[in-house]
C-alpha cells in the first residue's frame, strides 16, 4: 500500500472519522500504514526469531482493532500511533499468553531488553514477565508505562512520545530512563 504522493491533514482524517466519516477513515489508511509498518518492524527487530507475528501481520491485526474505533475524539496523528503502541502492545502480550497455553511447555517469548540495560548486548526476557513489571509499574506510576508502551512497543520518538503525553523532553528523558532502571531492576530478579 503505497499513499498517493500530496499527503492530506493527517489529524482532520482523523477528526472526520472520530466524528463517524468512515471514508475519511478508508482515506487514511495509505499514509498510516507505511509508518505504523515502520514502527512495527522496529518493534519486532527486538524479538527473537522465529516469532510467529511479522509487521505485516501485526500492523494488519492494529489496524483491524483501530478500524473498530467508533467515535474516538482524535486529537492529533500522536494521540493515534498512542494508541496503536497500546494495541500493540496487547496483541504481543495475548500472542505471548496464547503460545504458552497451548503449548504448555513454558517456553518463552522473548523479547531483547537492551535498550532497557543500556548494553549492546541483547538479553531476552518473556513477554509476559516484561508485561507483569509493567503492571507493577502502573499500580503507582503510570506515565512511566505510558513513556514505556510509546517508546518501546509503539517505536515513537522521546520528542512525540513528550508531545502526546503533554510534558517536556526532558520530563520524558527523566521518565524513560527511571522506567528502564526499574524493569531492568525487576526483570532482572525474575531471571
């Protein structure tokens, strides 16, 4: 799906499908998909092989869910990719959680922390225990997982992760290195 070559306003698409115009929705689809794809691939270059979802299928199975959204107050193209970085995130983690059931053989999902270990060495970890820290995380500061869902699931810049959460650089800097000592910190006990 390549986008025509004049990009349209990316956030009035947007407005006029949160306010119900599903053409403005179909209209929008060929100039998110490439950077959804973007960010999707980033994401699962952090896995290890042999994952059964690619970007294709990842960003196709977003895009399914946001398709869903009826009625959503857009705000700007940040607030979307937001989103899809929690979708994302979803999708990964019920992947993780379905994998395991079926096989139940405790086998993994890893997923490579070195951006969270500062290394350039990778060291997996489970998806489902990344998930859990999270969660731990949330019950006392929630816009660290919102820096982390961004950042790490949804591939946003610090500078558009700062502008969709309504704080400075610095402020998500600050943020995102106290959330990756912290998983690090708390995986690392896990292993």
């Amino acid at each position: 799906m390549s986008p025509p070559s004049k990009p349209p306003d990316i956030t009035a698409l947007l407005r006029a499908w949160g306010e119900g115009d599903v053409q403005a929705r179909d209209e929008l689809l060929p100039f998110v998909y490439a950077e959804l794809r973007r960010r999707a691939q980033a994401y699962m270059r952090r896995e290890s092989p042999g994952h059964v979802l690619d970007p294709t299928a990842l960003v196709h199975e977003v895009y399914l869910r946001l398709v869903k959204q009826e009625r959503v107050d857009w705000a700007n193209r940040s607030q979307f990719f937001g989103l899809a970085a929690q979708m994302m995130r979803r999708i990964l983690v019920d992947r993780a959680r379905a994998r395991k059931m079926a096989k139940r053989s405790g086998q993994w999902t890893r997923v490579s922390l070195a951006e969270f270990t500062g290394t350039r060495q990778p060291q997996d970890v489970d998806l489902l225990d990344l998930h859990g820290a999270l969660e731990e995380l949330a019950a006392f500061d929630e816009r660290k997982v919102r820096v982390v869902e961004l950042k790490f699931f949804g591939g946003l810049s610090l500078e558009e992760t700062g502008q969709l959460l309504g704080v400075s650089l610095g402020t998500v800097e600050r943020e995102w290195q106290a959330a990756r000592a912290w998983l690090y910190a708390r995986l690392k006990k896990r292993t």
